[in-house]
C-alpha cells in the first residue's frame, strides 16, 4: 500500500516514459483505455480513472504488470522492478492530473494558474 522508493519528479519521469511505451498502446497516453489496439479490434481494457482502480493499492498496480491480470500478459521480462513502480506513480500521478482541483495545487503555484485562467 506505499511505494518501496521516494517518489521523485525523475521518478515521475521515468514512468511517464515507460507507460508511453508499454501501456498506452492499449490504456491510450490518458489512461482512458482508448489505446490503438482498440481500432484493431481487441477488447478495450479499463480506464485507470474508474473509481476501483483510483482507490486500489498501488502494489496491486505493480503486481498487474509483473504478472498480468485479464487478457494483459505479464511485463516481468520487459520492465524491470525499478520502472515498473516508476509507471505506477505515475499513473497515480496521471489520476490525479483527471480530477485535480485548485486546492491540490500547491500554495506557491496556485497565483500563477489563477493568472493564466484569467488571461493576464
């Protein structure tokens, strides 16, 4: 249920590359499940935004890609350990990006983005 490594912005990095590679072509660079294998008629796997997999452990998350879960095969071979809980955090990190608020944006930046919203 916590992540064995800091998260850290390189962290964050890692994974995001990492999911680019190996999980959007079936969960889509959003998570959204709309990945291309979708088109090539495949069976569309779930969004990552769904409220399950929001809440699940994260440990889950690196168990799916070590070993599968579903019609998704195993990654143990492609992905090493390090990376697989980089691609978690960042799907975590992805989540939160779809349903963030002002209030999750820390003080410091909050300014800034109320700058930008308005135009100035």
């Amino acid at each position: 249920d916590s992540f064995p490594y800091p998260v850290t912005t390189g962290m964050l990095e890692k994974g995001r590359e990492r999911f680019n590679i190996f999980c959007s072509p079936c969960h889509d660079r959003a998570g959204t499940g709309n990945g291309m294998i979708t088109k090539r008629g495949f069976k569309k796997p779930p969004s990552l935004h769904i409220p399950r997999l929001r809440e699940i452990q994260v440990g889950h998350l690196y168990d799916v890609i070590a070993n599968g879960f579903g019609t998704m095969y195993s990654y143990a071979s492609r992905i090493p350990p390090r990376d697989r809980w980089a691609i978690v955090a960042y799907i975590r990190a992805l989540q939160l990006s779809q349903r963030a608020t002002l209030s999750d944006v820390p003080e410091a930046f909050r300014s800034q983005l109320q700058k930008e919203d308005s135009g100035n």
